[in-house]
C-alpha cells in the first residue's frame, strides 16, 4: 500500500510540475486566458497532493504516534 501511495504521489507531483510548465508557456502570450489559469491552479494542487501522499507513504523510524 505505500508503494501504491508513493507512486500516486509521484505521478501527482510530476503532473504538477508539468501543468506549472504549460502555465508558464502559455500565460505570455495574448490569448492567454481561462485556460493559462487552470493550468497554474491544477498545477499547484497536484504538487501539494503528490508531495502529502508522499510524505505518507514514507516510513519515519524516530517519530512516533501515541
């Protein structure tokens, strides 16, 4: 299960830093609109997703929950 969870993670991460390219490329130009936004706005949730399912697939020895 948290291999499973460390792959969504990373695929959700990666898709992040994907989607904040495309933003980049694309907020210049002049037609650049709706579309630019989404693209930030999905790109900054799928970079926080990834990295929270990251950091809970990973197995902290020294911390401890009581």
């Amino acid at each position: 299960m948290r291999k499973l969870t460390l792959l969504i993670g990373v695929i959700l991460l990666l898709s992040g830093v994907i989607a904040e390219a495309l933003y980049i490329t694309t907020a210049r130009v002049a037609y650049s609109g709706i579309v630019a936004n989404i693209y930030l706005t999905a790109g900054i949730l799928f970079v926080l997703m990834g990295f929270i399912l990251m950091l809970a697939s990973v197995k902290i020895p020294k911390l401890r929950v009581s």
